[in-house]
C-alpha cells in the first residue's frame, strides 16, 4: 500500500539537448509496489518541450494542467487539463508547452520505459 502526495513528491530537473523546462516526478513505480509500470508526472514550463522521439513501448497520458500541444506521428494536437492521449510503441512523438501556459501531464509507462 502506498499513499502520498505531489506535493510531498520530489521533482527531478531533466537536461538534454532534446529537451527544454522539463521535470518528472515518479508518483507511482516499483519502488511503491506496481512492480511492472510507472506513472510519471511530467512538468513543462512555458515554451518547455519533450524530445522528438520514439520508442518500443506505449504511453497512456492524462493532461493535468496547463495547455499545450501533443505531436503523434505527423499530427499536432492541441490538449489542455483533461485531455487524454495514448502514444502506441513505435510512434514518433512530442509534448510541447506552448499555448502560453506551463503544462503537466500523468505518463504512464512500463517499467523499462523509465530510465
């Protein structure tokens, strides 16, 4: 059993040249017993943005703040709190804060989709 809260959660500064204004936090993992996925709470700041990537695993997305814009595959889809995305394995793939507001979202990975 595991209960906690964001706030109560450390958020870790991520660095690359792929990437900009972004932070995680790891809400839910191996390390709280759901040994198989992570739920990954992701942090952009304004004009902030994710790597233009792809990998062999899929992505379940809940937005929980802010707006900004999902790339999957060629298609740019404009998202805000609530928004839902899944992102199949394989598929290219970008979130962007840029609608002039910070944006976080929930990602939901495999296990070794967190590295």
């Amino acid at each position: 059993m595991f209960v906690s809260h964001e706030d109560e959660i450390s958020k870790k500064e991520l660095s690359a040249e792929t990437l900009r204004g972004v932070s995680k936090q790891i809400l839910v993992g191996p390390q709280e017993g759901w040994q198989d996925y992570v739920m990954r709470q992701m942090h952009l700041e304004i004009e902030g943005y994710t790597p233009h990537h792809r990998h062999d695993w899929p992505h379940i997305n809940y937005v929980t703040g802010g707006r900004g814009t999902v790339l999957v595959g060629t298609t740019e889809y404009p998202v805000r709190k609530g928004s839902v995305a899944y992102v199949p394995a394989g598929t290219e793939h970008q979130f962007r804060a840029d609608q002039g507001e910070e944006l976080s979202f929930l990602c939901i990975v495999p296990k070794e989709g967190e590295g």
